[in-house]
C-alpha cells in the first residue's frame, strides 16, 4: 500500500458532473474550472483517479486516447476539473482528431471560467510539441499553467531530477508556469498538487456569467 492509499490520504472531493462533446453543449458556466491536458499517453484519466482516491473516477483503458469527450467533475464548493481529450492519440482516424482538437481549443480559447491549466506528461518524454504548445499559449493568455511531471516512478531519483532542472528550465521565462513530480501509480506528489489546485481556485474570482456566456 503506498502512502496516497490509506484512508487517510489527502485526496479531492470531485464527482463527475456531465460530459460535453464541445464548447456548445458544456455544462452552464459556474464556479472557476482547471482543466487537465496532455497527451493521450500520459496517464491523465490516471491522475485524476489518484487524485480522488477512486479508480473509477475516469475511465482508464489499456488504450490511449479513449477520452473524447469534454469530462467535467464538481467539488462540493462548485469548483470543476475538466479533463480534456487527450492529443495524439494516431490510432484515430482524422476526422475525430479534428474533432477533438477542436472542442478542446475552443474550450481553451472561451471558456471564461476557465483559471489553469494542468498540463500532464510523460516524465520520459517532456516538452512533447503539443506540450510546447500550451505552455506557450498558457503564457500569451496570462493562464497559469502547472506542468505535471508523471509516471516518475519510472526513473531513478537521479533522473528524476534531471528532468525536473531541464524542464523547469526550458519553461523558466514564462512567470505563470510550475512544475512539478508525480506519479498516479505510486502516489508520489499528490499533497503538492492538491495545494497547488487549491491555492489557484482560491485566487480566482469568478464573476457570475451572463446568458448564454461560455
């Protein structure tokens, strides 16, 4: 049993609200959301499970890229993770890339609730140029963006570590950007990202939306 297992673990208090195949169709705009972004490989259906605390959270297939949809979950205070469909998933044909890339740049570019972004990779693969991308899209909206450094598990405290000093100093000049370990399967970092979340809804002040306000 790792230490995010026990009963006692901090963990987040998230249920799955709806899901939405585009900006159109989201759920009313309310409490300031976080979205959760990456490639379709890098475990973001795993984060959110170990951030909860529940396996079944989001759906977790052997598969990539089985998260097409726009997923939202609420927390009892009406603050909302998003999990976004993941990028890159080749197995796709090109319609539904499209598609998928679509909502989630919509979402991205008029979502006004929307207050960070957790950007998960692969800590064996970094700086993938879709990841590039939304750092600097991130930094050209004045969006927080904090990196999430996953499955490190899969590397030696030594190379861990290297990786964490290259990535955060590729992204060093964009202020808004943070970075981070972690590991969904070990539950390494979960604290810190559960404070990090928390500490960017708490700086956010969501005024109430008009009609029809995306």
């Amino acid at each position: 049993m790792t230490e995010s297992d026990r009963s006692d673990a901090p963990r987040l208090a998230a249920t799955f609200l709806t899901s939405a195949p585009d900006l159109r169709r989201c759920p009313a705009p309310a409490g300031p959301e976080i979205a959760i972004a990456g490639r379709s490989n890098a475990g973001k259906s795993s984060v959110l499970n170990r951030l909860t605390g529940n396996r079944n959270t989001a759906r977790v297939s052997k598969t990539p890229g089985r998260t097409q949809l726009l997923n939202f979950f609420e927390l009892p205070n009406g603050n909302r993770l998003v999990d976004l469909p993941g990028y890159g998933y080749a197995a796709a044909g090109r319609s539904a890339q499209a598609a998928w890339q679509e909502a989630v740049n919509d979402y991205l570019g008029k979502r006004h609730v929307l207050r960070a972004v957790v950007l998960v990779m692969d800590i064996r693969h970094p700086l993938q140029p879709f990841d590039q991308e939304l750092l600097d899209w991130g930094h050209a909206s004045d969006l927080p963006v904090h990196v999430l450094l996953n499955k490190a598990d899969k590397l030696g405290n030594a190379a861990r570590t290297r990786v964490m000093r290259e990535v955060t100093r590729t992204i060093g000049p964009q202020a808004l950007a943070s970075v981070q370990l972690f590991s969904a399967t070990s539950g390494m970092g979960v604290a810190a990202l559960l404070d990090r979340l928390n500490a960017l809804w708490a700086e956010s002040e969501v005024e109430s939306p008009g009609p029809g306000t995306a």
